[in-house]
C-alpha cells in the first residue's frame, strides 16, 4: 500500500472538524427555535400587544393575536379574557361569524363568569346587525332575541341588559311582522287553518307588538269563514276587552253583527287566557263607525329588499286598516 501524506490528513481533519462544527450549529438553533415555540412570549406581554393592536384599529390582528394568547397559555389568567376580547376585535372588524363563534365558545367555557354578559352581548349585537326586512328570513333574529333575553333573565344588572329592551322589542315586532305576512299569504290562498296558525303565534308570542290587533281581526275573519262561530266571538271580545278604541275592533265587531254574533267569552277556549285583567266577560260595543268598515282591510305592501341592510330595518307600522 502508498504511504498517505502527513498534510493530506491534516487537510481531511479541518473538513471533519468544520462538518462537525457546522451540524453543532445548526442543532444549536433548532434547539433555540423550539425553545422558542415551547417558550413564547409571557401571558401579559402577548394580551398588552394586542390590546395595542386593538387600540390602534388593527382589530383582525388584534383578534388573531388573542387567540394566540389562549393557545399558547391557555391555563393563564389573561386566558380567559382574552377568548372575550377576540370576540369584540372580530365583531369590530366585521367579521361577525368569527366573533359569533369566539363568543359562544366563552359562554359554554365560562359561563356566569365577569366576562359572560359581553360575551352574550357580541352574539346578540352580531346577529341583530344581520336581520333583514320582515318578508326575509328571520333566523338571524330569533337568535339575536335569544341571546337579549338571556342577557335580561341571567344578567338583569350588566349595562348591556338595561340597553337591550328596545332591541327586544324591535327583534318582536319584526318577528310578528313575519308571522302576518305569512298569515294574509295563507288566507289569500283560502288555506284558513294555516293563517290561523300564524295569527294565533302573534297573539300569543307577541301581545306587546302593534300586530296584534290585526291578528285578532284576521282570526275573527277566518274562524268565520269556517264557521267555527265561537272562536270568531272570542277572538272579537279579546280584541274589544285590550284595545275597545281599536279600528281593528271596529271592523271585527261589524263581522260578526252580519252573521247575527256578538262578542262572547267562551270557557274552555285558548283565547281566554289571553284576555288581560281579571274580568273575562263580553266587552261593549265600540262606538257607532262614521262609514262602513272594510270587509278585508288590504295588507300593506312590504318592499323587497334589493341589498342587504347594515342594521335591522324597523318594519312599517300597520296601526289599522287602511282606507
């Protein structure tokens, strides 16, 4: 065999030695970045530098930096408020099916906690700005409403309880709104049992709405025309005993006069429980009619909505038949 040169060995020495020093580098900083990603920034540091983002209108990153707060310290104290606060930063933003889902996701980890009424809140304030005109879908509006009443039963003391009324009522009358539309649509198409359906739910849902009164005339109107006169009285003597000054009670008075009824409480029936007060008997007659009432009051016209509205859009009001 040839004899190996002193100098080349010294030479293949320096590349193992440079190899081997090169691969400690390299270990060095995989192990400084896991360190990292075991090791990130403290609790408070992460929560302050989204509340900064926040701040300054950045709310998508600010939200998305929240997150990161309950992920890589999920057993922290700023934890818990931070899933809260990505909520808020989402609905800010406009995002609201994220700070919908931000949201319910702190309500079922930590309910009844400090945090829980803005959280209830976000939800309720995300689905009412989705609502849409009362000829559109309503679940939007049910579910705000949902989460409004939870906000006044759990927590009737928070600020955003003691703000939700009008909101309520609002959510209600849109709602009552749905159910008449459909209700005229059903006697339109002389399918009474269903119009009945739809009335009876304003009737009983939403007595506080100024649908009501029209619902009680259109039941007066369709249980005659199935000749199920009783109900017809009950429904006339509801509407005469809440509202004796009513228009609607008016028209549902003269319907019942041309098939030779009167207003009648009947025991037994659904609508006794809807008469308000202790007294359950036939209200008076309304005053005498300056011209003859309508026979079918025309339904107004809800216009169709071409884009869909930041906010909810009130309804128009029905208040009585129209001349």
């Amino acid at each position: 065999m040839g004899k190996v040169k002193a100098g080349s060995i010294s030479r293949h020495a320096a590349k193992v030695l440079a190899l081997c020093a090169l691969a400690g580098l390299l270990a060095a900083c995989a192990s400084n970045d896991a360190v990292r990603a075991l090791n990130p920034d403290p609790p408070s540091k992460m929560f302050a530098d989204a509340d900064a983002l926040q701040a300054k209108g950045n709310f998508e990153d600010a939200a998305k930096k929240f997150e990161d707060v309950d992920r890589e310290h999920p057993y922290s104290p700023e934890a818990r408020r931070a899933i809260v606060m990505a909520a808020y930063a989402y609905y800010k933003a406009g995002k609201l099916p994220e700070a919908i889902a931000s949201a319910e996701r702190y309500t079922t980890m930590h309910p009844g906690t400090k945090e829980a009424p803005l959280a209830h809140h976000i939800i309720a304030q995300s689905y009412f700005e989705e609502m849409k005109q009362p000829d559109r879908d309503q679940d939007a509006t049910r579910k705000a409403l949902a989460q409004l009443r939870t906000l006044k039963t759990r927590y009737p003391d928070s600020t955003y309880a003691q703000k939700a009324d009008n909101q309520i009522r609002l959510c209600e009358d849109t709602l009552a709104a749905q159910e008449m539309n459909v209700g005229r649509y059903y006697m339109d198409k002389g399918n009474q049992i269903a119009a009945i359906n739809r009335f009876k739910t304003v009737v009983t849902e939403y007595q506080t709405t100024a649908h009501v009164e029209e619902a009680l005339y259109r039941l007066t109107a369709a249980y005659l025309s199935l000749g199920i006169a009783p109900e017809a009285q009950n429904a006339t003597a509801v509407l005469g005993h809440n509202f004796p000054n009513s228009q609607w009670y008016k028209d549902s008075y003269a319907l019942l006069q041309k098939q030779g009824l009167m207003p009648q409480v009947s025991q037994g029936s659904w609508m006794t429980d809807v008469l308000q007060g202790p007294a359950k008997k036939a209200p008076p007659p309304p005053p005498a009619a300056t011209k003859p009432a309508p026979a079918a009051p025309a339904a107004p016209d809800w216009p169709a909505a071409t884009t869909t509205p930041k906010g909810p859009v009130p309804p128009s009001s029905l208040g009585g038949p129209q001349s």
